[in-house]
C-alpha cells in the first residue's frame, strides 16, 4: 500500500510543495481539544482522490484551487494548526495557521491511460502523504496533491489526518471547496453549536471493547507498525448482483460483508476470524455537517465457523453488533496508542458519502478513490459509491501472503470475474 514518491519511480513526477492557509489570521490563543474518539484513530490517516476529465479541468489553475482553500480554512482553523501536549501530555491543536501542504505533479498518462487499469489501489501515487510527528509542532494534519495528466485532466488527492475527523469530514471539506470554486457562500456551524464526545448508551458493560487494540507507545510518530506486509485490491461491484446473493430484504453493504468475511475465512483455514468490526456513520452526526469524528464502531462476535454457516446466520449475527463506541471514546483518553483499523478484520460503510457531490463547473468526478492509512495485520474492507449509481466500490488491504486466496474465493462466489484472464 507504500506511495512512491522518488522521481523517476513512477508517471508521477516534478513534485512541488507549497503552504496554504487561511486568508486571515485566527484569533490569537485558539486551540482545539480532541475527543477521546478523535485521539483513539489518531494512528490512522484517511485517503481520499478525486479525478476529474480534461474537459472539466483544463482551465483550472493553481490559484483557482488554492483560493477556496484560503476561505475554508478561516472556518476551520484547526485543520491548519499544529499538535502540541498540555502538562498533562494530552494533545491538543493550537491554531496558528501553519497550514497545510499543497502538492503540485505532473502525470505522463493521459487520464483515459490511467483509468484503464480495474484495480484502483492504482490511485495511492496520487496521494502525497507524510505521517504526523517526530516534530508535532511542524507536522502538517493535511497534504493536497494536484496533479495534471498529460491530456490536461486533474486529480485531486488528498491525506488527512484521521484523529481531526472521520471520511464523511473529510468528503464535506471537499465538496464545499467545490461549492467555493463555484462562487457559493458557505455556512460551517461553530464548534460551540456541536455536541461534543459521544452519548453513553443506555447500557455499557466493564469489558474492554473487542474493536480496539493497544499498540506499542509510538511516541510522537504517529506509524502504525505492521507485522506483515500489507497490500491493497479493488473492484466494482454491482449492487444487483450484492442482492441476488440472498433474497431476502438485506442492506447491501451487510450482504457484502457476510460474502467477504466467509471468503476471507475460507482463505484463512484454522485462523479464519469469528469476530469483526464494523464501522458505519452516525446518522446523527451527519446533521451537523462538521469536522469531527462520528462514526459509529461496533464489534460482532460468532460462536460458529464461518466457513460452514450459511450467509442468512451470518447476517443475523451482525444484526445484534455491539455497539462500542462511547467505549472507544473513554479508553481513547488515556495515555496509550490504539489501532481500530485491523485491530480485527474491519468493515467500513462508505455507502452513504457522496463523493460524487464534489463537483467542478457542475460536472462530477470521473472516479473516486477512497482507503485508510494504518491498517492493522487482520485487514479492512472499504465500501464507497462508484461513478455508476447501481455499483459499489470494494478496497481490500489484507497481509500481502494471503491476497491471492481471498482474489480467488472472491472469484468462486462470483463478486470478481476472469482473475485468470489478469484482470
């Protein structure tokens, strides 16, 4: 899942780095205090691209994509500051318009060259990312990479450090620059007016929750060290074909889920996974419409072999998930490091972001790509609308030692065609 960066590795290339801030000054003495869900993800980063054609984009400059950013970023202030630790050693963002960092490239393909290719794991080169810290006071929270395609189209790629908010923030960051470019006014609520933390269930119990791991003390470089080599797949799905694997009445992105996990269990033998983490948005947190982390974590746990039971019990196991989110938010205020990405073999439901919103000069993105940086060895499985409205896309990371097996019981259950034939 690495990005190569180095010139002459790959048809990216001419790299050049700018800052870009605010277009005024924030208020002197600002900070941001995360929640103790925003800390718990604060090892994962969130990698969004955007494409959009030749047509759509030819005539955009720099400067007509860096001006909305100006404009935005006096909303958000934080975004652009920069990590520092109270006495207590808890982190909080002072806003002092250090900025993010703006990527410039050039690609030697032409967007038609560059779309050909099925798996659009293809698109983490077009994603300029450095992790948070050794020096958290000098470590941007967003890198921005524009790069041209030789025919004149553009991709826009984005790095965002996940403890400031999760995808759905990141996806309305964006589509609100798009509505910026378009001469919009745009309202963003004020952190006064927004809930702050997550409600306590009605009922919680002392365990630890099962989605969430301790890691080794990583200090202030927020990296994930991974046990096995890790690589990502991805393909289209079409939602009728999701449905035709069960008759009855299911949302998709369950469907999908129960067919994955039997096939990577199949893939795994003794080790096959009996629990799953699922992670899906929160219909309230989609209200407000700001940068914050909302989603919803949950843990689902089988007495059963996964391999052997039918996908209707499978769908019925995940229908009584464990909801653990407050659990994450408390344990993320201690002071330890946590991964939640792969702590166990996690499912995410992007089903519901409309990336496709974004739109330049009222013409949507060609292809979206969407995936997370810092996934633990069990693996993840992102779920996001593709350009087509009846598709789903699928982003696989698993370890690099068993991608072939799980390409081939995907293949068997007939959610990947003609793996034989190279694509």
């Amino acid at each position: 899942m690495g990005r190569l960066q180095e010139e002459g590795s790959s048809p990216i290339h001419s790299f050049r780095l700018s800052t870009v801030s605010a277009s005024r000054p924030t208020e002197t003495g600002m900070t941001h205090e995360p929640t103790g869900l925003d800390l718990a993800m604060k090892l994962h980063y969130l990698k969004v691209v955007y494409i959009y054609s030749a047509q759509t984009a030819r005539d955009l400059t720099v400067m007509h994509v860096k001006w909305p950013l100006f404009q935005l970023f006096e909303h958000i202030p934080w975004i652009v500051g920069r990590f520092r630790r109270h006495d207590s050693g808890r982190l909080f963002i002072k806003c002092n318009d250090c900025g993010t960092r703006f990527v410039e490239s050039q690609c030697d393909l032409t967007l038609e060259e560059w779309l050909r290719v099925p798996d659009r794991s293809v698109d983490e080169s077009l994603v300029y990312h450095q992790p948070v810290g050794p020096g958290l006071a000098y470590s941007p929270l967003i890198y921005i990479q524009m790069t041209r395609f030789k025919c004149g189209g553009l991709a826009f790629g984005l790095s965002w450090a996940h403890i400031m908010g999760d995808l759905f923030s990141l996806s309305h960051f964006f589509n609100l620059w798009s509505r910026t470019l378009a001469g919009e006014e745009i309202y963003w609520p004020k952190p006064s007016n927004l809930q702050k933390g997550c409600p306590n269930p009605t009922s919680t119990t002392d365990k630890e929750p099962g989605s969430i791991k301790q890691v080794d003390p990583v200090g202030d470089l927020w990296v994930v060290s991974n046990n096995r080599k890790m690589t990502t797949y991805s393909f289209n799905v079409k939602v009728n074909d999701i449905k035709s694997q069960l008759p009855a009445n299911r949302n998709e992105f369950e469907i999908l889920t129960g067919i994955i996990w039997k096939c990577i269990a199949k893939a795994r033998g003794k080790s096959e996974p009996v629990a799953i983490t699922i992670i899906r948005p929160d219909p309230n947190g989609l209200k407000h419409r700001a940068v914050r982390n909302t989603q919803m974590i949950s843990s689902v746990h089988v007495d059963f072999s996964v391999v052997h039971a039918n996908l209707d019990d499978i769908l019925k196991a995940m229908v009584e998930a464990t909801d653990e989110t407050f659990l994450i938010n408390e344990l993320g205020e201690r002071d330890e490091d946590f991964i939640v990405y792969g702590a166990k073999l996690t499912f995410v439901d992007m089903s519901e972001v409309d990336f496709y919103e974004a739109k330049v000069r009222e013409t949507s993105p060609r292809s979206v790509y969407c995936n997370v940086q810092g996934i633990g060895d069990n693996g993840a499985v992102v779920v996001y609308p593709a350009a087509k409205k009846d598709e789903r896309v699928v982003m696989v990371t698993l370890p690099e030692d068993e991608m072939e097996k799980v390409k081939g019981e995907l293949e068997k259950c007939g959610l990947v065609k003609e793996l034989s034939n190279g694509e």
